[in-house]
C-alpha cells in the first residue's frame, strides 16, 4: 500500500504533466501534420482511462494526458494515428497504409500501449524512475 504522502506526490505529478500535455500535443500534432495531411480545428486534452486519443468529425482531435509517461514514440503514434484519422475517418487499410507510412514502426508503439497502457500513471510513473 502507499502512504498519503506518496498518493499526494503521485497526484502532484500527474497534475503538473496535464498541465503541459496541451502544448506538447500541439507542438507534435503541428511536426507531423505536413507528413499526414488533413486540417484539424484544436486539439483537447483528456483523462480517460482505456482511451488515448480521438479525431472527431468537426477536426477536434483529444489526447490522453497520460501519455505523456509514455516513451516519446509512444506518443507520436497516437498522435499520427489521429492525424490520418482527418483523412480516413476508419482503421480500413488505406489508414494503417498511411500511418505507416509515416511511422514505419507504428506496430511497435501500438502493442506497447496494449501492453503497458494501464502503467501509465503518476504512481508507476515515479516507481519506475525509483521516487516512489
Ligand atoms: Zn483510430
């Protein structure tokens, strides 16, 4: 079990990365978006639990905050996987040919954040780095 304090430090921590996930997100959607194409409207920031990214038909595209304690690539694949949802609004194979052809190595994040996505967390977080 953790302590109140630890919990509190956990909490701290994933307070202060949603706090910097907005201009992240924006910074990488507008480094890919000359690769992928499309037109996005703005970018959200959420908290959602199995959820960790979303494109909707108006170009709003959300991101998970959490994936800020994802490994960078992690990251942009999510990124690059909403951006070529501004083309395709499926998974059909034109999409994953597109997402693919910006990230050659999209397969690779994909099966980390099955993997690993329920690590994602200021708990797991500060663990891993041995602040916990
Ligand atoms: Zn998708």
């Amino acid at each position: 079990m953790y302590t109140r304090e630890q919990l509190h430090l956990a909490a701290v921590t994933e307070a202060r990365y949603r706090e910097a996930a907005p201009a992240l997100f924006a910074a990488r959607a507008a480094h890919y978006l000359p690769l992928t194409g499309g037109h996005y409207e703005r970018i959200t920031v959420r908290d959602q639990k199995t959820r960790w990214g979303s494109c909707s038909s108006k170009g709003t595209l959300s991101f998970n905050y959490r994936l800020l304690f994802a490994p960078p690539r992690v990251l942009d694949y999510v990124v690059v996987h909403e951006l070529c949802h501004l083309t395709y609004m499926n998974h059909s194979w034109d999409f994953w040919n597109k997402v693919a052809s910006v990230m050659p190595d999209y397969l690779t994040c994909k099966r980390w954040l099955r993997d690993h996505g329920s690590e994602l967390n200021g708990l797991c977080h500060l663990q891993k780095r041995g602040q916990l």
